[in-house]
C-alpha cells in the first residue's frame, strides 16, 4: 500500500514537472502582453520588478514545446507531429492560443476591447501564437537531407555562415475588392502572395485578382472608421506580418567526407525566432 502510494505521487510528480513550464510560459507571454497593452495597471508592475529580472523571456507569442515531452504524453501525436509537420502546425498554433487564453482569460477580454485585432505589443497587434518545438529525438547532418524529409519535422546540426537582412512577411492577409469595396479577411498566406480568387459579393463577382488591394492596417479605431466610411466593406482586420529572415548553414568540418567540399542549406526563420 505504501510503496504504490509513493509510487503515484513519483508519477503525479512528473506529470506537474512537465505541465509546469509551459504553465510558467503562458504566464510569461500573458503578463508581457498585459504589460505591453493598455489593460495593464502601473500598479501591478510595483514589486514584481525582481521577479521580472529573474523570469526574463525573449518571447512575447511563442510556446517552446520540449518533444521529450510530447513523446511521452502521447507516443502517436508525437510521430504524427514529426511526420506530416506541416499538416499539423496549423492546429499546434490553434492549440497554443487557446491554451494560453484558457489560463489567461483577460487575454482574450483585452482582445475584443481592441476591437478583434489582439492585444498591442511595441505598436504591433498579437493576434496569432506559435510553437517551437526543441529537443527533437534524432539530428541529421545536412549532407543526409533528402526529399523524404520535406513536410516533415526534422532537426539538423550546423554553422551559420551568412544571414540575411530581417524583412517583413505577410502571415494573413485582407484584401478589400476595388470594385465594390467589401473586405475579404483572414486570407491564409501559403508561401507566397495568395489573393482572393473570387469576391465575397454575390452582385460583384470580381475575378481578377489584380483587383484586390491590400489592407495594411490593423487597429480596432482604424477598422471602426472604415466601417462607418464603408458601410459595405463587410468588416474584417487588417493583415498580420511576422519577421523573416534567410540563415545560411553549413555542415559541420567534422561531418565533411575527405576530399569534398563542404554542403550548405538555406533555413527560414520567422516570428521571435529571427
């Protein structure tokens, strides 16, 4: 009886050690948009200075995911993940937004204040969440890349030789149609510029896309006015960009064969990873 009582309390001991840091970084990236944004309280920040240095985080929208973790919680969504990534990403950055906001529900109650752009961050708008997946069990060298390896997630080992200037990527777009003015918004970006096939409007009908226009803006007061400038516009936010930047890799000197030339790669890296 004793022994299989310590035994659950080892097992419900691990357990809160590996939902643990992900709680503290929900409370990390909450209380930095918090801070940031307008519904913080300057009180708040009296005492809480010290606690700050010592929990110091470069991201503000990323939940770093040890897949140790992942393979442990559940052996199947950790091989589904690492096979088919790109498949699932979306859904892991739909999961890490509702995790966080289900912690932090104030989070979600300053985003509708804002008008349903997200919270403000130094002039930006949050509104999506990412993750970092780390600690994967197997690491490649850049020689052994093939196309087997392509959708897949998948770690390699290397030098950073070159990188490239930080320039802006459109995440989601919303592109208003010149003709009658009506909003298409959330328009998923897949690798390069993807505009509206069709017009929203049943009596506009516009099928070119040369004649869908960019909306660049994302406030919640901006929106509001073009609302009540164009009624018709159909609502919607503005689009959402991320850093980018172009990392060039080369493999490892002690991964060279004899008498070859060493192999590189170009890595992108966008969001709080640049």
């Amino acid at each position: 009886q004793p022994a299989d009582e310590n035994d659950m309390d080892e097992e419900e001991e691990t357990t809160e050690r590996q939902i643990y840091p992900y709680q503290e970084q929900a409370n990390q990236l909450a209380k930095r948009q918090l801070k940031s944004g307008s519904t913080y309280s300057p009180e708040e920040e009296d005492g809480e200075n010290e606690e700050d240095e010592s929990d110091r985080s470069p991201f503000s929208s990323t939940i770093c995911v040890n897949y140790r973790h992942l393979h442990s919680y559940d052996t199947d969504l950790a091989e589904a993940i690492e096979g088919e990534y790109v498949r699932f990403e979306p859904y892991l950055r739909r999961a890490s937004k509702e995790f966080v906001l289900g912690i932090h529900p104030a989070l979600d109650r300053a985003n509708n204040n804002s008008g349903g752009g997200g919270m403000m961050k130094e002039g930006s708008i949050i509104t999506s969440y990412f993750v970092a997946i780390y600690n994967c069990s197997t690491v490649i060298p850049v020689r052994a890349l093939r196309t087997g390896t392509i959708g897949r997630f998948s770690a390699i080992s290397g030098t950073v030789t070159r990188t490239s200037d930080v320039r802006p990527e459109l995440l989601v777009g919303s592109f208003r149609c010149k003709k009658c003015g009506l909003v298409a918004p959330d328009i998923p970006q897949q690798y390069h510029l993807t505009r509206p096939p069709l017009c929203r409007n049943p009596r506009c009908q516009n099928r070119n896309p040369s004649e869908f226009h960019l909306e660049i803006g994302g406030s919640g007061t901006n929106r509001a006015q073009d609302d009540e400038e164009n009624p018709n516009s159909g609502g919607g936010g503005g689009s959402e960009f991320v850093d980018w930047q172009r990392l060039r890799v080369q493999e490892n000197a002690d991964e060279i064969p004899p008498g070859s030339m060493p192999r590189t790669v170009d890595v992108i890296v966008r969001n709080e990873m640049v």
